[in-house]
C-alpha cells in the first residue's frame, strides 16, 4: 500500500485530501506544520509528499528545497499544493516534482498522486 | 605709471574680476577668485574673507597667507555683529601704535603682520560679514584704495547674495537637489539631499563629496543591485538624460527608502559636460503601498481558495458516494456552485492584479502544443459534455511565456465555447505556427455572438444578454483578463462570429 505525507496548516484541505485518498486505497499522513517534517518523514515513510507553501511561520518553498538536499529524502517525490496560482514556476524551480493549484478537481489530484508513486 | 594709466588698468582689472567671480559655480570658487583678485589689486600679503554663521559668529570662508593658528586665535573676535548697522571700513595703519587691540595684538604680531584693515560685505542693508586685507609692514591707505576696497566688498556681496537666494529656494524644495562635478563629486547638495542621506546639515554631507556612495546599498525594482555607472547622475555625466527606480539602504542608519532619480548634464561653453544637475524625489510611501497592495491580494487569493477547495473536495467525494438519484443531482449542483464561486474569487483577484499593475508574467520556454492537449484532456476529465479536437495534430513547439497564464487563457476560451454551445457537442482547436507567431483558435459551433456585441465581448465585466449568460453567469472578466494576459505577451486577440452558426476565438503568441 503506498503511503501518502500531506503537510497542511489547514485541517479542511489535509482532511479532505486524507478522504479521498484513503478512498482510492492509500496511507495517508497528515502532518499540520513543517517544522518536524523530516521527522515525521523518517518515521512514516512515504512514497510521496504533497506539501503546502503557504502556512505560517515555515516557508514550503524552503523545505522543498532542504528536502531535496538531504540524501535522505531526495528521492521522495514533492507536490506543492497552494492556492497561489503564480507560485508554480517558483515551486519548480525549488525543486518541486509538480504543482497542484487549490481548489483541485479530485480526479486532478488522484491523476497526479498515481503518477508519482507508481 | 602716470595716474589715469594706473585707473584704466585698476578698472580693467576690476571688470576681469567682477567677470570671473560671476562666473564661479561654487561659492568656494568665488571665494578663492576673491582673494586672488584682492591680492592684486591692492597689492596686500594676507587677505581673508568671513561670513557669519548660522549662530551670528563671523568665520573664515577661505584666506590667503594666514596660519590655523591665527585664524583658531582670532576667529569670533569681531567688533561687527550681525545687527550692527552701517559699519565703516576699519583701516589700522601700524599695529604697533594701535591702543584698540589690545589682547590680539600680540597674536597679529607674531603672525607677520603689522598693518591691517576689514571692509563690508553686505546683503541690502544687513551685514553677511567682511573681507581683511595685511600687510607685513605698516601701511597708508589711500582713498582709491579704500574706494576700489569697497567696490570689490560691493561685487563680492553681490555675487553670494545672488547664489544664498538660489541656495534657499533649493533647500525650500521638498525633493533632494545635488549637482556632482566631473569626478561624481559632490559640489552642491540641497538641505533635503542632506536630511534624507542621514546627514544633519548640507556643510556635513559636502565635507566628503566622494564618500557619500559607501554609505548606501543601492537595488533596483526587481532586487537586484544597482551598478554605480547605471545611476542617472554618472549617466549625465557622460552627456546623457535619465531617471531611474532606485531603492537604497542606508548602511549606517539601517533604513530603506525608494527614489526616483533624474539627472541631466549640464555643458560649458565648448560643449563639454562640466556637471550632472540630479533631483531625487521620494517615493517610498508609494512603493510600501505597492508593496501592501500586492500582500494583500495574495493573502485574500490564499485566504478565499482553501475553504472553496475543502467545500469542493467534500461535494466531490458525496457526490461519487451517494447512491440516491436526488442527492447526487442536488450534489452536482453544489459542485457547479462551487467551481463557479471558484471562477468568481480568481477572476476578482486576477483583476486586482491587473489594476494594480501587478499582472506580472513569469517567463518560461514550454511546449505550447503539450499544453494545448493537456487542457483538453483536462476538460475532458472533469466535463464530459463535449468533445474536443485538436486538428491537425498537436505541433511539438516551443514559446517563451508564462505556462499558467496562458493555461488561464485556454480554459477560459474552452469554457466561454463549451458554456454557449449548449446544443452541440463539438469544440475544435487549431494551432498555427507562422514565422513570426502562433495561433491558436478556439471553434464551437454554438448560438454565436451578435454584431452589436462583438465589438464589446473583451471589456470588463461585459455580458451579453441571453438566456444562457443567465444561467451561467460570471463577473464577465474572463475574456477581458484573457485579452490583458495576451496583451502583456505582445500577442493579439480576436474573435470572429456568426449568431446561430458558432464562434472562433483566435489569439496570437509572439515565437522568438
């Protein structure tokens, strides 16, 4: 069973997005703040991070780009969510897999996790 | 030499004086011209000229022949005070014999002189200060000299009074006033220039005219730093008009502000740059503004998008789940609902965007083919209406353009043609690539667009008024912000129609 990490500030979007995988069969993570990401990446595991750049105080784009450095987690493929719409080529350009834009067609989103972790 | 020789010469002498005194740009310049002339024309050893400061104390404006040790001694010892009126010259033939100076005696002695005498420099009526003339020996002064004295006072008033009335109207004006030499030094500085550049006065920032740039990090709009060469004033001096963003960081001080330059050279009689005249104006409120402005709608786009993108995720999932026929119908209503409050909060904000100024384009080299099929899939995906070609095959080429506008472009034309063509089921995109451009259109076979309203479908917030608009209903933004985001890559858009027969969106991107 793959495992999906969703990091979100908001409880609404992580949910749904927990619903809806689960739905189509993953195991879902759920993570409200970026601080201990690497830790909870360590322990959980996943096949794949789907990852917020806009929460207070951590900057996604910064853990995107500490992720991709670290050895460790390097190979775990990254998908920015954000309702910001402009952000894509700069979530890119940190070294994000792909880019998700809120609000999100649920087959947008299944499309896209079975893409990166098959 | 006989005594009307000797006049002629004295008056030539006196006009060469007046004329390069007048022509001095800085007032240290007339100073030093000044004393040269006063040297020769009364033919002393030491001269000097003082001015009253702002406290009402006479100071050494420039000399010629006296020791610090002199002017630090007798500095603030004058009898005139600023409301002293009508003051005679003071002539003292012979120090030595001299009852009325008694403490300074001893110090104008042992500097070599023995004779000394002081004249007015007056400004209307009020004294501005004087201009001393030494001798080393004892010596009589003869009326023409007092007289040629006086009328040299007389010029030298003149032309500082001329250049404190300009000084004040610059220091009057809210916006910073430098002029820079041929070196990029500065030789003027306004009070505001001063101020703004953390010095307290326009005296303290001219005290190192070249040392002014170390203080500052200087940027441009986009962050990067600005090249010391690119500032207007250095361009003026290499003979060219400009005015630049700039934004600078005052290292000691710690504070930013925005300005905007302008500079313009200003040439000698041959023709050569001789300075840069520059005027800074401050546009930092603006610019935080700007920059506020800008927080803002990004924080409203974040702050509306995620409840709309839980309210759809959750209508998404009870929809696929329900089984009952009305609550999936009532679902599906919901889910249109919310993509069309989804549509409504994007086009707000993108044109926000685009009033403000702030529609900026990020620029990328992208397969515009790939992205044509990748929207008509994507539509095919979550609306399964109607059918979309791309004729002729998608073509692998390559534009420079900002991916996600131009994705916006393309739904909201695949949208406008799916929403007014209820009763067909067809949709086809070309794309045809011309040495200069691309162009893509958009074809449905719909109920079309009236003639009267052709020429109006770009505007903000037009709709056409039918049945359909009424049951669909936008802000009426999407084509306008579709026409600004072509606009702003140099592209062009248009539409051809015919009312029951369908319509054809075409719009151009530029290829190089």
């Amino acid at each position: 069973m793959k495992k999906i990490l969703v990091c979100d500030d908001d409880d609404g979007i992580s949910e749904v997005i927990k619903v809806i995988l689960e739905g189509a069969g993953y195991n879902v993570g759920v993570l409200n703040n970026g601080r201990s990401i690497q830790k909870k990446i360590t322990q959980f595991k996943p096949n794949l991070v789907l990852l917020d750049l806009w929460m207070p105080g951590i900057d996604g784009k910064e853990i995107t780009k500490i992720l991709k450095k670290n050895k460790n987690f390097s190979k775990i493929p990254i998908i920015v969510v954000s309702a910001l719409n402009d952000t894509r080529k700069i979530a890119l350009d940190c070294g994000a897999d792909d880019f998700l834009s809120k609000p999100f067609e649920m087959n947008s989103l299944l499309f896209m996790v079975k893409k990166y972790t098959s | 030499m006989s005594s009307s020789a000797k006049s002629i010469e004295q008056l030539e002498q006196l006009y060469k004086f007046s004329e390069v005194i007048n022509r001095s740009s800085a007032l240290d310049d007339v100073y030093e011209q000044a004393l040269v002339a006063i040297k020769k024309l009364l033919k002393v050893d030491k001269a000097a000229i003082l001015l009253f400061d702002s406290d009402g104390v006479m100071r050494f404006k420039d000399y010629l022949g006296l020791s610090k040790k002199y002017r630090k001694a007798v500095e603030g010892h004058s009898p005139w005070k600023k409301d002293t009126k009508n003051p005679a010259p003071v002539l003292v033939s012979d120090i030595k014999r001299e009852p009325t100076l008694t403490h300074l005696k001893k110090t104008i002695l042992s500097e070599g002189i023995q004779s000394l005498a002081f004249f007015p420099l007056l400004a209307k009526d009020s004294l501005i200060g004087k201009f001393m003339i030494y001798y080393n020996v004892p010596h009589n002064f003869t009326p023409e000299e007092i007289e040629l004295a006086t009328i040299m006072g007389r010029h030298i008033s003149f032309v500082i009074n001329k250049r404190k009335v300009s000084e004040e109207f610059l220091n009057s004006i809210n916006d910073g006033i430098t002029i820079q030499d041929i070196s990029g030094g500065l030789v003027f500085v306004n009070n505001t220039a001063a101020i703004t550049s953390g010095y307290k006065s326009a005296e303290e920032m001219l005290k190192n005219p070249k040392k002014w740039v170390n203080r500052f990090e200087l940027k441009d709009e986009q962050g990067n730093p600005f090249e010391l060469d690119d500032l207007p004033g250095r361009k003026a001096l290499r003979g060219i008009s400009s005015q630049a963003l700039i934004q600078y960081k005052d290292l000691k001080l710690g504070i930013s502000r925005w300005v905007v330059i302008k500079a313009n050279p200003a040439f000698d009689e041959e023709g050569k740059v001789k300075m840069s005249i520059n005027i800074i104006h401050d546009v930092t409120e603006r610019m935080e503004l700007e920059k506020r402005k800008d927080e803002f709608i990004s924080t409203a786009s974040h702050e509306l998008k995620t409840p709309i993108a839980t309210l759809k995720g959750f209508a998404q999932i009870l929809e696929m789940q329900v089984k009952d026929q009305n609550s999936k119908y009532y679902l599906s209503k919901i889910n249109g609902q919310i993509d069309r409050l989804s549509m409504l909060v994007n086009d707000l904000l993108d044109v926000s965007r685009i009033q403000s100024g702030k529609l900026r384009l990020k620029k990328e080299k992208f397969n515009i083919g790939q992205l044509v099929e990748e929207v008509a899939s994507d539509f095919h995906l979550v609306k399964n209406s109607h059918k979309i070609v791309v004729k002729n095959g998608i073509p692998k080429k390559y534009i420079y353009g900002d991916k996600f506008r131009i994705d916006e472009v393309l739904k909201n034309l695949l949208s406008n043609a799916i929403k007014f063509s209820p009763r067909s089921d067809k949709i086809i995109i070309t794309l045809k690539s011309n040495p200069k451009d691309l162009v893509i259109a958009v074809r449905d076979f719909g109920i079309g667009i009236t003639k009267r309203n052709i020429e109006r479908v770009f505007e903000p917030f037009f709709q056409p008024s039918n049945r359909i608009r009424q049951s669909f209903s936008g802000l009426g933004l999407g084509l306008y912000i579709s026409s600004q985001i072509v606009e702003q890559h140099r592209g062009k858009i248009w539409v051809d129609s015919k009312k029951g027969k369908g319509t054809t969106f075409y719009f151009s991107l530029p290829v190089n």
